[in-house]
C-alpha cells in the first residue's frame, strides 16, 4: 500500500506549483532537530534558514512542529485552510511522520 507521503507526492509533482516546509520549536528542541537534518540531508540548515522558526525557548510549545504549506487542497490527509502564516499558500498539512517521509523523497524545508 502506497503511503500518504508517496501520494501527496505524486499529487505536489502532477500540480506542478511550488510548496513550502517550515520547521518550529524551542531553540533547544530545533538543536536536535538540525542535527538529525543535517546529517542525511543537504543543504545545512540552521536558526537562519527560511522556513525556521525559532520560538523562545520558555515558549508553551514543547515539540517540534513541521508544516507543509500547498496551493491545493488534497485529499486523505487532514488539511487547514491557510489564512495566517504563509499567506501565498492556501493550504497547511501538519503532521510529523508525512514530512519526515516528504524529506526521504527529495523535499527539504523551504521551498520546494
């Protein structure tokens, strides 16, 4: 069975318009987070890097949070509706382990 990673995928390269990756947490919890990124992944990315957000580190957040923004609305996959952050997208996925994949298939945080 083809993950939802893979379809979306599939769905992004057959849309044809660009997509974002922004990562957020604490200065602390993003540390760990560079240095797992870095070490498969290329180029480096660090506090600098658009689509980082840097929070305070005694901000009420305590994970790392991935979000990929689209100009479509997919399907099977829980989407918002954008209307804050990167407005240029109209659409927001926030889940974890279907980034984490999106990654392994080629995508990095940023612009794709």
């Amino acid at each position: 069975m083809e993950s939802i990673a893979k379809k979306l995928d599939m769905l992004i390269k057959d849309n044809g318009l660009p997509v974002f990756i922004e990562a957020e947490g604490r200065p602390s919890r993003l540390a760990n987070f560079y240095a797992e990124y870095n070490a498969i992944y290329s180029p480096i990315i660090n506090g600098n890097t658009d689509g980082i957000i840097v929070l305070d580190e005694d901000a009420n957040k305590w994970g790392l949070e991935l979000r990929l923004y689209l100009h479509f609305c997919p399907s099977g996959i829980q989407v918002t509706r954008n209307r804050v952050y990167r407005k240029e997208f109209e659409y927001r996925i926030n889940d974890v382990d279907v980034i984490l994949e999106l990654f392994n298939l080629g995508y990095r945080i940023g612009l794709n």
